[in-house]
C-alpha cells in the first residue's frame, strides 16, 4: 500500500481476536524473604536482591556494568541490556556456532533510568565485588576482562538462560515451586505497591513508558487505595 502496488490493504477490514492480559504471578514478601534466605552467601546472591528490588528485566541485571553503579552517590544507572543475538549467516561457520551474547543499549528514554541503592543492596554489591576481585586473582591471565557486574566464574558474561536455570533451582531449594526470572519483576512491582509506594513511582523504577502501562499491567493489585 505504501509503494502503490495496492490502493486499499483490505486486511484492515478483519476483526483480529482480542487477547487478554494476563496478570500473572508474583511472590509475597513472606515468599520473597524466603528467596532471599535461601540464597545467602551464594555468588550470585546480589543479581537476585538487585533483580528482586528493582524488577530488572532479565538482560538490565546481566548488562549491568560496574561503571554503572555509583557507591558515593548511592545510584544504579540501568543503560544496557544483555541479549543473545543470531549472528549473520556468512559469520556463522566462522565463530562455530548461531549466535552470541552482545551488550546492546536500552532503546527508549524510561528504560534508561537511575535508581537509589538500598543499604541493604550496597551491603551485597559491595561484597559482592569483593568475591569478584577474589575470582579474579585465582583465575589469573584466563579471567575475561568485562567490567560486567554479574559474570561466569572466568569473567564471562552470564547467558541468560543459564541465570532462568539458576534462579529455578534455587526457587527449589527455598521450596517456593517453579519460578522464572520475569516473575520477579511483577513481584517487585507488587511488593513496592504492597508499601504504598506511589503508582508513578513503580512505573519509573520498572522504566515503563508511562504511567498507564504500568496501571494496565498492576492496577488489580491498587484494591487497598480504593477502600
């Protein structure tokens, strides 16, 4: 229609089927606590307190960098994602495989956010850092210099699918059934409405491109504002 070929997309004309939103799950603060507990003193316990508290999507926390992080000031800039990308076709015999983990930019302004470090949260990535520093020294010249904040036990970065089987086992291990990373977003959003955190708040620290996609997403959950 655009290059003239047709003088009417006649497709405009048929009644797609409407798909309902789901609302889908998200853990207590019992639960969370739980989750928690469970995963102390593991490595990767600040990637799931960071994901937890902010409701990172999964690539935010794996693309996070420690240049991001500001200990002064006690701010997180989220500003990249992690994502595996299908590499060209005449680059695929060449690497050996399909495809690679690349560190790509946030695409929209509200996804690009800046968030306020909890006490709590600087405690872990401080340590955190620390155990990375040890990681480092013991692996020597074989460590892959990143400046990631989460990474492989060599410095590599985490794939995201490797964290998702992490995180299930350890959901098993707090004995809170099958969980997926993303579910921990809707928990976040669903703890800080919990606290009364305002609906504008959540929205700027899930980097949501409005209000309304956040109330389209959570407002079953603003029952107690309404009594």
């Amino acid at each position: 229609e655009r290059e003239g070929l047709l003088v009417r997309n006649v497709a405009a004309l048929s009644d797609p089927p409407r798909i309902g939103q789901s609302e889908g799950r998200s853990l207590t603060v019992a639960e969370a606590k739980r989750l928690l507990a469970a995963a102390s003193g593991e490595r990767l316990e600040a990637l799931y307190a960071i994901t937890l508290v902010f409701g990172l999507r999964r690539g935010e926390a794996l693309g996070l960098s420690w240049s991001d992080i500001d200990f002064d000031a006690g701010l997180v800039h989220v500003r990249q994602q992690l994502r595996r990308e299908r590499l060209p076709a005449d680059q695929q015999e060449e690497a050996g495989r399909k495809t690679q983990l690349i560190l790509r930019d946030l695409k929209t302004k509200r996804s690009r956010r800046t968030l306020n470090v909890t006490p709590a949260l600087d405690g872990l990535l401080r340590s955190h850092r620390a155990r990375q520093a040890r990681e480092r020294l013991a692996v020597g010249p074989g460590w892959a210099e990143s400046d990631l904040v989460f990474t492989t036990g060599k410095g590599t970065p985490i794939d995201p699918d490797n964290f998702a089987r992490y995180f299930h086992h350890l959901c098993a291990r707090a004995d809170l059934g099958h969980w997926t990373p993303h579910e921990l977003r809707h928990s976040a959003a669903s703890i800080m409405l919990a606290q009364g955190t305002p609906l504008y708040v959540v929205s700027q620290v899930l980097g949501h491109g409005s209000v309304a996609i956040t109330k389209d997403i959570y407002g079953h959950l603003i029952g107690g504002e309404k009594q």
